[in-house]
C-alpha cells in the first residue's frame, strides 16, 4: 500500500488504515523506529508486563526459592528488634 507523508506542524506524518492498526495489535502508544532503513512501528510494551504472571508460574513449579542459605549481618545480630 502506498501512502503520503503530511504536514503536522513542523513534522510529517502518515495516516495509517484502522485495519492496519488492528492487525499489527497497535493502540494509542506505539515505539517508533529505524531498522535498517525501514521506520518500524511496533506496540508499546508495559515495563515489568508478564511478570506476575512469570511469578505464579514460578510458584507453581517450587522455583520461587532463594539458592543460598541467608547470610547474617552485623546488624541482624547487633542492631535488629522487632517491636
């Protein structure tokens, strides 16, 4: 499909069909990009997105366990009280 770049204030644009937007899964916020030579447009993802998930998972399967044994400090023999 071919398409025009417009004017929006000092910069350009291109309009994109509601079935594009829909088939490649995009919402209001995207991440734009150059991929050699290619602007790529892809949906934004959420930081830390799937991680509770992951954690149940996790969980769920006994991975969810610290490796090694907790190393006392100073402070849990000197200064720690529980109140």
């Amino acid at each position: 499909m071919k398409s025009r770049l417009v004017r929006i204030g000092n910069s350009r644009g291109i309009r994109l069909p509601k079935v594009l937007i829909e088939e490649a899964g995009l919402s209001d916020e995207v991440e734009v990009r150059v991929r050699e030579g290619a602007v790529v447009i892809t949906p934004a993802t959420r930081p830390r997105a799937g991680w509770a998930e992951a954690a149940r998972r996790a969980r769920q399967r006994g991975h969810d366990r610290l490796r090694d044994e907790p190393t006392p400090t100073r402070f849990d023999d000197e200064e720690w009280r529980w109140k």
